[in-house]
C-alpha cells in the first residue's frame, strides 16, 4: 500500500529518528530515565497505532463499513491511552522529544497490502502491548506504583482491543 510512510504525520510532541537511524537503546528500568525511555516509547506506540488505525480506516478500498467504524473507535482509545500517557509524563518531568523514537514500526504497516493483512498485524500488536503492559506493571510496583498501575490499566483495555482487532478479522472473513 505504501500509504503509510508516505503519510504526512505530525509526530509532535516527539522527537523521530532520521531514516537510517536507530533509536537509544533504553536505559534502565530502575532509573528515572530508564522510567522515561519507556514512557516514551509506549506513547509514541500509542501515537502511531492511533495514526495507523485512522489511516487504515480510510485507505483500504471497499473496506466494510463495520471495520472502518471498528478501527475509527481504536483509533480514538489509542489517543485516550497517549493522553494518560503524556500526562504521567508531564507530572515526572518527562519530555516527550528528549529522545529521538524510531519509524520502524510506523514503515512495517506498508507490509500490510490489504485490510486483512493489517487487521492481523494490528491483532498481533495489540497482544504484544498487552503482554508488555503487564511486565511492567509488575516491574514497576515496587519504585513507582502509580505509573505501574497506568500500565496495568493500558493492558487491561488491551485486552478489549484484541477483542475488537478478532471481530474485524470476522468481518473480513479472516
């Protein structure tokens, strides 16, 4: 499709890499700046996927109606999710562009050909953020209860994202 690195987005507040450049590897997680590494990268997850989602919903032809409004209202919790997550942010003092983010995952949806195959990237995605949300939610239990508990929240809505992410692929006769 190619609709989606050719896409003009507005990644602000944050800081991308250039093209042939990889993003800082992640400092630790015991660490204020490790804790914003990956408030960082989960937001800027979040902004991508709240982009992709909209995007999908109005770039695959004949898409049915059921999908697109299915992703339209993805696309929305996304952005609830980076709100959360821009303001833990904001109350630690994190800023958003200290660090450059990677476009990798934003250029792997011009895999996706049809709505179909993004329907199961998304799927896949969805689980891995759920999956990764629990992890730190255990993590960060102990050093910073609050943003932990942002994490636990996050991948409980996931798992109601999987749930939609299925019933589009039942739409799409996946």
């Amino acid at each position: 499709m190619g609709a989606f690195s050719k896409a003009k987005i507005e990644w602000a507040p944050f800081a991308v890499c250039a093209p042939t450049e990889k993003a800082p590897y992640p400092r630790s997680l015991t660490t204020p700046e490790g804790l914003g590494d990956r408030l960082r990268f989960v937001a800027f997850a979040e902004k991508q996927a709240e982009n992709a989602f909209f995007l999908a919903a109005h770039s695959y032809p004949a898409l049915p109606e059921s999908v697109k409004n299915t992703w339209l209202e993805l696309s929305r919790e996304e952005a609830k999710h980076l709100s959360w997550l821009l303001a833990r942010m904001k109350e630690l003092g994190v800023d958003p562009a200290a660090r450059p983010q990677s476009l990798a995952l934003w250029n792997s949806f011009d895999r996706c050909s049809t709505a179909s195959e993004f329907a199961l990237f998304m799927a896949n995605a969805e689980e891995r953020g759920r999956i990764a949300g629990e992890q730190f939610y255990e993590t960060l239990l102990k050093t910073d209860s609050v943003t932990g508990e942002l994490f636990r929240k996050i991948a409980e809505e996931e798992k109601m994202h999987i749930a939609l992410a299925r019933s589009v692929m039942q739409d799409l006769g996946i």
